[in-house]
C-alpha cells in the first residue's frame, strides 16, 4: 500500500494487539458467510482471505496463525429478520368485500414439506401449503396483528428466527382472513402460556382441529409464499412477493417483505469499539487499498467508486452477520470515500448515491457518536465542492455537455447536504445554501473577468489615447455576448437543480465589477490633459464604452429579480461630464470643419439638378453628426436628457448660425456689397441662396429626427404642463 499515504482522523488508530484482534474477527466472518451460496458475486473465501490479507499489510505467518484460530471458534447461529411490511391486490374473504387478514410466519426444514419445491414461489399442486403443526413453536412459526377491513393492509411488523443451517430451511408466510370465530390465530398466540411438554401435546392437537376447521372454508386463506433461506442474499431484500393459492401456481395478491441476514453473538476481542466502527476501519481500509491499486496499476486521476467484488463481498458480510443499518453502512462508506485519498478524484455520481442514503429521510438515523466525524467529512466535501464552483468557467466550460452533467450531480450533492445539515442540525451552512453557491458563482466571475481583462489588455497598444476606456469597451463587448449567448445551458442547470437564476447572478456581479473600472477609467480620462485630436479619440472611445455598456445593461433581464436594479440599470450617470465633453470637442471640430468647407467652397453648382454647392454638404454633414450621436446615445432618463436636449439644439443652432455669417462674409469678400453693381443678381448670389436654404430645410426637420418629443412629454409626466 505504498503509494496513497494520507491518514484518516475520522476512524479510531488501533494499536497493533487490536489491529490483530480485528483481523480475527473479520476472518471469521469469512469463514461463516450468510446468504446465497456460489451466488455469482460471491467470491471464493480463499480469494477474500488473500484480499483481506493485503489490505491489513499482515504478514502471511501471522495470517494463518488468525486463520486457525478462528476456525476452532464455535460458529455462530444465523438469525433471519423478517419484517412484514404490507399487502395489496388481496382476494376479499367477507360479505363486506373486505378481509380482515394476518400473517402466519415460518422459518421450517425443507424436508418438512412435500418433495417438489423447486424454487421460490413455486407450489405445485400436490404441496400442501399451510404451516404443519409439528413445528408450531415460538421459535418457527410467528404471526402479525389483524387489519380489519381491508384489502391492503400495513403491518410494519418484524419477527427474528434463529436458524442453525441455512441450506434446509424454507422461509414460509401465509395470509390469512380472520373469522370472529377461534381461528389459528389465537390458537398459535397462545403457545406462550403451554407450561410443560405434555400440555405441548395436548396444544398440537387443538392446533390441529384449528386446522382442520379451517381447511373446511377455503374463504380463510388468502395466500401462501415459500422462499428457500439458501437464496437470501448476504446483504437481505426487500420487495413484493407473490400469494400462490393451495393448488395452482396463480396469484392471488402480493405481500411486500424486507429480509435481513445477521449472527448472533458474534465473536470478536475488540471491546474498545463498536462494530459500526469496525466497519468504518474496514471500509477505510478497502478503500485506500483500491485507490492505492489503482493508481499503481492505471494512474488514473477519477474513479467511479466501484470497489472490486473481493471488497465489496467482505464489507456486506461484516454488516450483515452485526445487522449495521443502510445507514450505518452509508456512514461507513461517507467517511472512506471523503478522505483526502480518494476525495478530489471520486466521481460525483458516487457522493449523490451516499448521501442520498444518509438524507432518504427527514430524521436521519446517525448515532450521536458519528456525527462529529460525519460532520468534519461533509465540511471537507463541500468545502472542496464549492472551491470547484469558485473555479466554474475552468472546471465546468458552459458549452461542454458532458461537464455540465457532472455540474448538475454537485449541485444534488450539496442539496442532499443542505437537507442532512438540517437533519442534523450540524450547522454547516450558517449563511444557508443558496447565498453559499451565490458566493462562490460571484467568486468565479471576480476570477474570469480579471483574467479576461488582462488577457485582452495585451492586444492593447501601450500608447494609445484612454487606453483603459477602450479596454473596458472591448471587454463589456465580449462580456454581453458570454452573458447573452453562452450561459443558457447553465442556467438551465442551476435553475432546475437549485433553483437560482445563473445569468442574473453572473450579469449583475460582472456589472459590479465593470463599473467600478468605468467609473476609475473615466475620472482619469476626464482630467487628463490633451491635444485636440486625442481629445476626439478619447471621446470616441469613451462613447465606444457607452454604447457596449447599454448592449450589457440589455444582455439579460431576470423576471424573478426585475424589480431589483442591476449595478449597470445607471451606468449611463458616469458619462454625464463625458457626454458634456463630447458635444463641446465636436461643436469646436464642426466650426472648423464648415470655416474650412466655406473657405475652400468654389459657390458652384454641383450638377445641373444639385443646385447648392460643397460647402452646404459638409455644413449639413456637420450637423448631422450631432444628431446621430444624439440618436446613438438614447439616453435612457428621457426627462434626464434635456439638458443634453438643449446642449445639442444649442450647438447645432451655432452651427447654422456660423454657416450663415461665413456665406454672409464670402459674398462681402466678393463684392456683393459695394457700392458699383450692389445687389447684382449673379449666380453666386443664387447658390448662396440655396446653400442657406439647403442648410434650413434640414435644420427644420431635426425636432423630429432628434425625437425631441420623446424628451417633451417625460418632461410633462414628470413636471406638468409647465413645460409647455
């Protein structure tokens, strides 16, 4: 076992004089398996005597010195549970169409019967099916209360037989229909008050009459079920039976059964632990010797938890021949498979099928002693599932089917944890599961979206204008198409598992984080000192920002959580000075621009159906930058934007105005003015004229190009009629 060396502080450390004691113990129970002989899974007891050799590191003088000790140790005496659950589909025996039935149970010698028992449930006709009287004692046969009226009646009761040899002896149950008259019933009842053998005799004979007198009605008997014990397995059953009559092989109902298998008395030296703990060790034990065999032999990272069946064959056994509940088994199986050993490579399917043993009821059953231990192994599973959540974008990528399966089966994991810490009352979530998985989502985000960011800061050039601002607006680009398109599977997964709502999380923790950078990135733009044209590539970038950050705002809108403004619903607050800066750098650039257009313009015609010239085009083509940036920018408080209402009206207003002067000062220049031909009609005179009605006409139609009547009637909802 030399390659896994983690220990285990969750099982005792016995000394080495224990250790010995254990071995001993566990060999015997090789030696005296219950259950089904040469059954297909059971191995032969001189491959588990090797099995169990090398998982204890004994040695093999030693081994056989254990060996021949235990096997001049007395056997043990087998004892079969059975417990009578209930049973549908009866025949009804009374007037009523009801019965009123019981069960009669045996555990009788096989060669007590008729020859002709081929298996279970087979009753050929010529076996007569009820519980002979010869073995009528307390020991053999026993019998469950009465259900009155009912064709599906619940018993729940349990009755222990202790059997010597399991290899002739029948399991044997009958339904019965009880008549208000004396029926076996109260015959069989009362063998506890027989005082002596000779009075046993007399007790037979009733029983007998009993018998007879009831073989007269057929109404009485439901149903019989033969199980030969040979075919019980080690780890028992549980499932529904079929009711044969007396002479066919038909059925007449179902009874549900649970059968259990232990020893009694079981002998073993070890009185410093229990045998639950004993088989905690065995499993530790077994688990770090397959994991230790595993990895030597494939150094394979994951495993499916499958235990070989030399393992799985010595561990039924112990807990059938001590009668450990499931849940003491699954106890046992928690803490092996939880061990650092085993923990990060184990398959999740396996936990879920653990925990859902530990949590299959609203009270688990785990002793008071197990709880610290169970509690210490839960808080190292969910501790290493949440880290993988913390990691979620690496270990589970969105797009792969196959991870998001396995996502799902650790989010059933941590829900069957929720629901044993609150069984328990272990206190493991003491902020609740859902705000932990919250927390670790918004963990994972704060990691991809720095990673991200650094990633995408190196195809940055270093000495770019606002270098910050164009790195945000390309990362929240990218951001609202992750948010937008990738996270539907996902989200699919979180919402049926644990009900949250994964893009909402993941949109609003990535808007956190953005403006927080936006709102540096921008106070550093904003006082920055530059140069005309860095200016209008700084404004250019900072409204590249603006424009990715209303596609973020708009990636995702959770219903459940609409109410509740995400962190980017007022991005658009921070561009307040921004937007400001941007109209004055453009108003200055449009100025020149139309200076330019005059200055260079010819005052010709473009064509013959074009009757302005240049100089109106670019004049036009000025204002029109504001009134698609108005346009683009869409800012979302409509009452808001008035003040950018009348910044925008204002400058393009200045604009028209310049245009005009400037045309005006051109004609001056020309002489339009002077005192010799003043007022000449001249085709000059006529294109400045169109010019300036070009440049009205399309000043005219901007109230309704710029939708300022948007921006009027929020101003009225908000202010009244004042506005007007």
């Amino acid at each position: 076992m030399a390659e896994v060396q983690e220990k285990c502080s969750d099982i005792p450390h016995l000394s080495t004089r224990e250790t010995e004691a254990l071995y001993s113990s566990t060999l015997f129970s090789i030696l005296h398996r219950l259950g089904v002989k040469g059954e297909k899974a059971t191995p032969p007891k001189q491959q588990l005597f090797l099995y169990l050799q090398s998982v204890m590191d004994i040695s093999k003088e030693n081994h056989q010195n254990h060996l021949d000790a235990a096997k001049q140790m007395e056997p043990p005496i087998s004892v079969l549970t059975v417990t009578v659950i209930g049973a549908k589909g009866l025949v009804p025996k009374d007037s009523n169409g009801k019965s009123d039935p019981f069960c009669m149970i045996g555990c009788i010698p096989a060669d007590s019967r008729r020859t002709g028992i081929a298996a279970a449930n087979c009753i050929p006709k010529d076996v007569r099916p009820l519980l002979l009287e010869k073995h009528l004692s307390a020991e053999l046969v026993q019998v469950t209360s009465v259900q009155k009226k009912t064709l599906e009646p619940l018993w729940n009761e349990s009755f222990q037989f202790e059997i010597e040899n399991t290899d002739d002896h029948v399991l044997q149950v009958e339904v019965w229909d009880h008549d208000e008259e004396t029926s076996i019933l109260e015959t069989v009842k009362n063998v506890g008050n027989v005082p002596n053998l000779k009075s046993m005799g007399r007790f037979f004979k009733e029983v007998a009459k009993t018998s007879r007198r009831s073989s007269t009605s057929t109404n009485d008997f439901e149903g019989v079920i033969v199980i030969p014990l040979k075919e019980i397995p080690s780890n028992g059953k549980e499932d529904w039976f079929p009711l044969h009559s007396k002479t066919s092989k038909k059925y007449y109902g179902e009874v549900k059964l649970r059968l259990r298998w232990r020893h009694k008395s079981f002998q073993h030296a070890l009185h410093i632990v229990t045998a639950e703990q004993v088989l905690q060790i065995l499993w530790y034990k077994s688990i770090h010797y397959e994991v230790s065999s595993r990895r030597k032999q494939h150094g394979k990272d994951t495993w499916d938890g499958q235990v070989s069946a030399l393992s799985k064959s010595l561990l039924m056994q112990y807990a059938a021949q001590h009668e450990i509940s499931l849940e003491q088994e699954a106890v046992s199986q928690w803490i092996a498979y939880s061990q650092p050993c085993c923990l990060p490579s184990l398959e999740y399917k396996t936990f879920l099928s653990i925990l859902k043993k530990l949590s299959c009821s609203s009270n688990p059953v785990i002793y008071d002693s197990d709880k610290p231990i169970v509690r210490g192994c839960l808080h190292r599973f969910i501790t290493m599932s949440i880290s993988r959540l913390q990691k979620q974008r690496t270990v589970f990528p969105c797009n792969d089917v196959d991870a998001l399966t396995k996502l799902s089966v650790l989010l059933n994991c941590l829900n069957e944890t929720y629901i044993l810490d609150k069984g328990l009352q272990l206190q493991l979530y003491q902020a609740g599961l859902k705000p932990s998985i919250i927390a670790a989502i918004k963990a994972d985000c704060c990691d991809s979206y720095a990673l991200m960011k650094s990633e995408m800061e190196k195809e940055i050039p270093t000495d770019e204008t606002c270098r910050d601002v164009t790195l945000l607006a390309r990362l929240m680009e990218n951001m609202k198409n992750y948010v937008e398109r990738d996270l539907k599977l996902v989200t699919h997964v979180y919402k049926k598992v644990v009900s949250l709502d994964y893009q909402d999380i993941v949109h609003r923790q990535i808007g956190d984080l953005a403006m927080q950078d936006v709102r540096q990135a921008l106070d550093v733009a904003i006082k920055s000192t530059l140069s005309p044209e860095e200016s209008l590539d700084a404004s250019s970038s900072m409204f590249q920002l603006y424009q990715s950050l209303t596609a973020f705002n708009t990636a995702y809108v959770c219903q459940e959580t609409q109410e509740e403004p995400t962190p980017t619903a007022k991005f658009y607050l921070v561009f307040k000075k921004t937007v400001q800066r941007w109209f004055d750098v453009t108003r200055q650039e449009s100025l020149q621009r139309i200076t330019k257009a005059v200055e260079l313009d010819k005052m010709n015609t473009m064509d013959s159906i074009v009757k302005h010239s240049t100089s109106a085009v670019d004049a036009t083509g000025c204002i029109k930058v504001f009134s698609d940036f108005w346009n683009k920018l869409n800012w979302p408080d409509p009452a808001g934007a008035y003040v950018f209402a009348t910044c925008v009206t204002d400058y393009i207003c200045n604009c028209g105005l310049e245009y005009g002067h400037l045309i005006h000062a051109k004609l001056t220049a020309n002489g339009f003015y002077d005192t010799v031909g003043r007022f000449d009609v001249s085709d000059q005179l006529c294109i400045a004229i169109n010019n300036l009605e070009e440049v009205r006409q399309y000043l005219a139609s901007l109230y309704e190009t710029l939708r300022l009547d948007k921006v009027v009637a929020a101003l009225e909802k908000e202010h009244g009629q004042r506005v007007r």
